[in-house]
C-alpha cells in the first residue's frame, strides 16, 4: 500500500500543479472511464514549431488518475508533437514510479488516452485502449 | 428461534482463509455480492466427477456415463430443493443470471410480447435485468416502465400500484438490490402482478444465496440465479420456471441435448429440462452448484439470514460513526448484508486500495447498476459485502481501515 501511495502521488492529487483550462489552445481533448465515471479534459499550446510551451488538465476521478495526468502534464512542457504522440504506458508508469494491476493502470492512463487522442485529433469514437499499449 | 451457526467453526470449511494479502494481512473478504467464496465441500464434489466419474452425460450407457448423468441430475434435484420448486424438471441450468434472463427474454419474451406492451423493471435493478429487456424491447418496441426506489431507498409500492394500471405484461424484479442491499415485497410483488395477469420474473441473484426463497409459497413465474453468489462455481446458473411456461416456450439455443429428434430439415425439440440445455452443459460445475445448494441448506437459510442480518445491523451502527461517510440503503430490517458508501472527498478506487492494503477485499464502482447510482447522485460507491463466514471482527476491522484511509488523504 505504502508502494502505492507513495508521497509524491498524495501529494500531487491534493495539491496538483497543473489544474486549468487553457483558452485559447491549440489541442483540446475530454474523455471518461466509463468504469468508474472518472473525467480528464486535457488543453494544451503549442508554438510555431510544435513544441508543447503550455499544457493543463481538468476532471475528477481517484488519485492515481489524477496524479498520473498532473505529472504528464509536467512531463510534455518542451515535448515536440511527435515526442507527445510516441508516448507509450510504459511512460506514465515511470512517471508514477509503482507497479499496478490491470484495473489501476486504466485509472492511471486515462490523461495518456486523452492527451494523444488530441494529439492526433481524433474523434471521441476513434478513441481506444490501443492509443496506450 | 432460528438455529444458529458458530461462524469461527464454519469458516473452517473454506480454505481461502487460510491464506494472506500482501505483507503477512489476514484475508477480510467483503465482495461476496461479486463472488462468493468456495467451501471445501463444493470444491470436492467437482474434484470428484474430474477424479473418478467423469463422461458426457444423457447418452453413454458405460458406467462413467452413468454416473455422471446421476450426479449432474442430482445437483439439479439439490437446487430444486434449496428454492422448493415443484419438481427438479422445473430447474433449467444455464450459465449464470445473466442468461438466464436473456433466455427468458429470448423464448418467453419474443413468443408472448408484442409492440406497445407493457414491462415493468425497478430502478434498482442490475444491468443484467435492464439491458436484455431494452434489447428486446428495441426489437418488438416495448414500452418499459421502472418502479423507483423510495427515499428510504425501499421498493415504491404506491408508485408500482400506478404502474400495474397500464396492464403489464411482464413484471421483472429484483429479490435483493446488490447496491443497496434492499429487500423487495416479492410475495406482494407478484400477487399484484398475477391480479392484472402478467407474468413475474425474480431475479433472485442475491436473495437465494441469502434468504429463504420458495418459488411456490411466493407463486414465481420465473426464478433466476447464479451458482457462484452462492458457495457455487463460475459457469453456471439457474432458471427455474413453472412447467406449464417452460413447456409453452419455443427452445433457446439450437444443437445436441435439446432435440428429441432431427433431420436434414427439421427437428423435435426435447421435453423440458433438457429442451432449454442444448450442448455439453458445465457438468462438474453443475455438481458444484448442487453441492453448494446442500451445503446451504444443511446450514439453514433461515440460519444464513439471521447471521447476515445481525451482521447488516451492526455494520450500520459502525459506518454510522464514521464522519463525512453516507451509506445508501434502507435500515437494517429491510436490508441484506450490503453496505454501500461514498466518502467526502475520496474515491472509492482509492478507499479500496487502500483497504486492500489492510487485506480487506471490497468493490469499487456502479456494480453494474449505473441507473441506480444515477438516481442516488453518485457515480461511484464502494461497497463492503458480508456472507455467512463473515464477523463482527471483520466489520470492525473495515471501521479501522476507513480510518486508515482518512488518516492518509485526510
């Protein structure tokens, strides 16, 4: 549990540094898991290069999905495009730093879902697991 | 006075607890309305056909076959029992709850229903009694109607009264709600159906595992369960009918075992049961199930009841302590052993793991009863759930890892 739980996930569940709405935004993206009723929205800006300068999340759910969005917020500042959209899971898990089952890793990889789903400007009916395998 | 059961001597029968979560926890296990754990007894049972009896059954002459068409009818007899059905031909096994409502909707559904009628749900029921019927009623545009739920989170009567008005033809409910642990009227239930004429079907999924249930003393229509909820295996479950419907109603799925005959281009479907169980059944499942149903009834379930409502009153009383904490569900007289609850500002997942963490294994989410969680205002609960082997130790070692919880978001 202590795995878990450990400091930096509390602590970026309850005092997240990337909460926000970006408007204007060069990429929007919203998405739920349908498990739990769990809601990221993600907004991002990008310069003329397509390198990420500003990026927010909104939503509520448990804080593994929450702290993993906070955290992959952070980690896409200065990320070109390309580099946002080759993200795979096995990111976020290093970002989170803990091992987790199969149902947690959907809670932890919900913001990745919505952040490449914008990236690639789907359509919330485009949107699958693959996009994070 | 109900006979009674010392839980410490039966939790013996089940080897699960004999093992430990993570660092050195002792198993708590709350999610018996999932799954229920597994007796030695059932376990065995299954173990034994694999061992020495097992064959395919209704057609060999060998003696394997032989035995094992004995076993597999005697499970069906054991069932018929636990529910006091007329005769054991009136029990249908199936995979579980879930098709066996689909059956009913299938056969029964499409051969009697027709566009503009009328069915009757309740807001509490599992996806498993709401989807089938907005499948069939999007197929034969039905009109379906929902009984809600009280604000003492009780089955509406008055509201149900009304609804009988516009002359149902089927009324489809459920025994036991497995989020808010409410009891319905069955008896009431069906004895107003039967007066406007419609047919009833119980979805007995958490109540036979929990409660006393006679198809007859309540004059069911349809009766419908899973083995697993109640001490019995996965794979398989239970329809049970009354004979004079299962004989009126056309066979689900075609193939071997339910056909009398068959040529090229045409068959004879076969008597019931057997009509409604087409291919290779889950035998060793089946006599688990029978095992189970045995085991069950060895205890009483009159006994079964009266150690879940005890365990249901205490853990209101406990939960109730607990600040910034709402259970949904009706007081403890009308109530199984189901608490649902949310936490201000926690999410269940959370809750959960870190529960887990303690050893307690309970459930997080809608518990495939999303309308309902809707209509309480909630997406999510958690839900802590009690069966026979459960104690009052249990229940108070859920109260501490609450706290445990606040203590680490708090």
């Amino acid at each position: 549990m202590d795995d878990l739980y450990r400091q930096l996930i509390i602590e970026r569940y309850k005092t997240p540094h990337y909460r926000g709405h970006l408007d204007p935004h060069d990429i929007f993206f919203e998405d739920d898991n349908p498990v739990c009723g769990d809601h990221i929205e993600i907004t991002v800006r990008m310069d003329d290069a397509d390198v990420v300068t500003e990026a927010a999340f909104d939503g509520h759910g448990c804080s593994i999905s929450q702290a993993a969005a906070d955290l992959l917020i952070e980690y896409i500042h200065g990320k070109k495009l390309d580099e946002v959209k080759a993200l795979t899971k096995d990111d976020v898990v290093d970002l989170l730093g803990i091992d987790l089952g199969p149902v947690r890793l959907k809670c932890a990889l919900l913001s990745l879902k919505v952040l490449k789903a914008g990236a690639y400007g789907l359509s919330v009916d485009e949107v699958s697991d693959e996009l994070v395998e | 006075m109900t006979t009674t059961f010392d839980v410490n001597v039966l939790r013996a029968d089940f080897p699960i607890f004999d093992r430990e979560i993570g660092d050195a926890k002792k198993l708590i296990y709350l999610d018996s309305t999932a799954t229920a754990q597994k007796p030695t007894a059932v376990i065995e049972a299954m173990n034994e056909y694999y061992r020495r009896s097992n064959a395919n059954i209704h057609r060999g002459v060998h003696t394997l076959a032989e035995e094992s068409t004995a076993m597999y009818e005697k499970a069906r007899e054991q069932v018929a029992s636990l529910i006091n059905a007329a005769s054991p031909r009136e029990v249908i096994f199936t995979r579980n709850t879930t098709e066996s409502i689909n059956l009913i909707a299938y056969t029964w559904g499409r051969e009697n229903l027709d566009s503009g009628d009328v069915v009757i749900l309740t807001e509490m029921e599992h996806h498993s009694n709401l989807v089938p019927w907005q499948m069939l009623a999007e197929e034969l545009d039905l009109v379906l109607e929902f009984v809600p739920v009280t604000d003492d989170y009780l089955f509406d009567m008055d509201a149900y009264k009304k609804l009988l008005l516009l002359e149902p033809k089927l009324v489809s409910f459920t025994q036991m709600s497995n989020v808010l642990g409410t009891i319905t009227p069955a008896k009431e239930i069906i004895q107003l159906a039967h007066e406007v004429g419609a047919i009833t079907l119980v979805d007995g999924a958490q109540s036979v595992p929990h409660l006393p249930v006679d198809v007859q003393d309540l004059d069911a229509d349809f009766l419908v369960f899973s083995a697993h909820k109640m001490l019995g295996p996965t794979g398989i479950g239970a329809l049970y009918g009354k004979m004079d419907l299962l004989n009126a109603m056309p066979p689900f799925l075609g193939g071997g075992d339910m056909i009398k005959t068959v040529h090229l281009r045409s068959f004879v479907p076969n008597q019931v049961p057997y009509k409604f169980e087409a291919g290779t059944p889950a035998i060793a499942e089946a006599i688990g199930f029978g095992a189970a149903a045995e085991y069950l009834q060895n205890i009483g379930m009159d006994a079964v009841e009266a150690h879940e409502h005890d365990i249901a009153e205490y853990v209101l009383e406990r939960l109730e302590e607990v600040p910034g904490i709402t259970v949904f569900g009706p007081s403890a007289e009308n109530k199984g052993g189901v608490a649902s609850f949310v936490m201000d500002g926690l999410h269940p997942h959370d809750i959960a793991q870190i529960l887990d963490g303690e050893g307690i294994a309970v459930r997080a989410g809608h518990h495939c009863a999303q309308p309902l969680h809707e209509s309480c205002g909630v997406k999510a609960t958690t839900r802590a759930s009690f069966y026979i082997y459960n104690t009052k130790e249990e229940v108070d070692a859920l109260v501490e890892g609450i706290y445990k919880v606040k203590e680490i978001f708090g």
